[in-house]
C-alpha cells in the first residue's frame, strides 16, 4: 500500500470533505480516502501506484484548490 498526502484548501466542513473523498475514491487502484478539513489535507491510501497529478486534477475539478508544495 502506497500513502499520499495532498494539501488542500477551501474545504470548510463534512459536505467537503466528502465531496474530494467522493471524487478520489472513483480512481482505479484508490482504496480508501480520509479528507480532514481542520488540517487542511486529504490522505490517500492506494493499492497500486496512482498519478498524484491525477488526483490534484480531480480535485481542482471539483472546485477546491491543491497547495503547491515547494
């Protein structure tokens, strides 16, 4: 299993966070998906080795943004 963390901004509540785990969770080979919007980021658990730009896509598509990291 392969963790990533995505920092992310503009979720403010539950609605949120279901919203980006709804939106990760239909990437093939993504188990599981915990978005905590009081800390700001998104962990992503994953079977096999998932494109981190696809999931940053999937969530700046739904409306919020991905923090570049430097």
């Amino acid at each position: 299993m392969k963790e990533t963390i995505i920092k992310v901004n503009g979720m403010v509540c539950g609605g949120c966070e279901n919203r980006v785990q709804n939106a990760l969770k239909n990437i093939e080979g993504v188990e599981n998906v915990v978005a905590d919007h009081e800390k700001g980021i998104v962990t992503v658990t994953a079977k096999e080795e998932v494109s981190v730009d696809v999931m940053k896509e999937r969530i700046e598509d739904i409306g919020f943004e991905v923090v570049k990291e430097d």
